[in-house]
C-alpha cells in the first residue's frame, strides 16, 4: 500500500483539493493518473487545482489571468470560475477584463 491509498482509505477520501495542496507545498510527489485514481483521486481535477494554486503563487494580474481563461488554462464555465474564486481572484473582476480585452 502506497501513501495514495493510506491517504484514500482515510476520511478525506478523494478530497482533490486537499491533495492538490499537498503536491503544491511539496508533502506529496505529483503522482501519474493511474496511481491517482487507484487511491481515488481525479488526476484532471488535482492537475487542475495544483495549476491553479501554482498561479496564485505567482501573484498574476486580472489582465493576466483574464488571457489565460481565454486561453483556457483555467477549465470551463463552473470549474473556472470556481478556481478562479479558489485561487483568491474575483471571477466578475476576470470576466469584466476578458470583455474588455474583446472590444
């Protein structure tokens, strides 16, 4: 049994969020999909949330962060906008700058 599935048998099963930020921190090696998922983790979601957070750290500008969702680094509809928010980024602020960028 691998720290995954220590971790996934334990009450935060497939809480992606959670391993995400134990990748990011450096607690957890980033894993290949099927490790991920055999300990019940979403590798997409996690990939998604570890980016995001990465992104933070770089503290990025709404006209930065505006280019990447058009870009579509950040996921679509809903999962942008809730990493968006996760990420410390007001999505109204991003989407008011990508309307702008589109004039």
């Amino acid at each position: 049994m691998n720290s995954f599935d220590r971790v996934a048998n334990n009450r935060h099963k497939n809480n992606n969020k959670r391993i995400a930020k134990e990748i990011v921190i450096g607690k957890k090696s980033k894993l290949c999909s099927k490790e991920l998922s055999t300990a019940g983790y979403d590798k997409h979601i996690v990939d998604e949330r570890v980016n995001t957070m990465l992104r933070k750290r770089m503290n990025l500008s709404i006209h930065e962060v505006a280019e990447e969702v058009v870009e579509g680094k950040w996921g679509e509809d809903e999962i942008c906008k809730m990493l968006l928010e996760e990420a410390g980024y007001n999505y109204n602020d991003v989407m008011h700058e990508i309307q702008r960028l589109n004039k």
